[in-house]
C-alpha cells in the first residue's frame, strides 16, 4: 500500500572494528546504491554486540518495483566496504577468567 519499502540488512563486524567508522562508511556506501530512496533516508545504526563483534543495522528504502535490486546492491555495498576498510572475518570470541573453574 505504500510508495516505498525498507530493506533490512545486518552488517556483522569483528571485534575490533570501529562500529561509528563503519557506519559513517556504509551510509556514504547507500547514497551510491541506484533505487535508494532520500526520502525517507537510510537508517544506518548500531543494532547489537555479539560475542563476534558490534551489529550494524543498515536498511534503505525503495520503490517496491526496486525492491530485490536494492536488496542485493546493498548486501555487495556492505562486503565491499568490508574489503576496502580491511575489516577481518567475524569470529566468535570466549574468554575465561582467571580462577574461574
């Protein structure tokens, strides 16, 4: 029913990635993707921290007819960052602490 969807995807950073530096970058990242709306505005937010590192939510808005095209463009958005920045893999950490045990 309306003009425009939003397209829901997660960045899953490593531990160690500065999580405002990538959101800075992935925002400047959608304004380049064809089909993403201004109107409303990409959201581009911290969403959660995980045992691999900080969760980047990143959803843009199309016209309903641009729907999968932006979804794919924006999931090659967020590798391609990753690769330029030289963010390294996602890998679950566990510490244990001294003593415990």
């Amino acid at each position: 029913a309306l003009p425009v969807r939003r397209v829901d995807r997660v960045a899953q950073l490593a531990n160690g990635v500065d999580p405002l530096d990538a959101i800075a970058r992935l925002k400047a990242a959608l304004e380049k993707v064809p089909n993403v709306t201004t109107d409303p505005p990409p959201e581009v937010s911290l969403l959660d921290f995980t045992l691999e590192g900080p969760q980047i939510a990143v959803r843009p808005y199309t016209h309903n007819d641009h729907y999968w095209q932006v979804w794919f463009d924006t999931n090659e958005a967020i590798a391609r960052v990753g690769a330029e920045a030289g963010w390294p893999v996602p890998a679950a950490t566990h510490r244990l602490q001294q003593g415990a045990g």
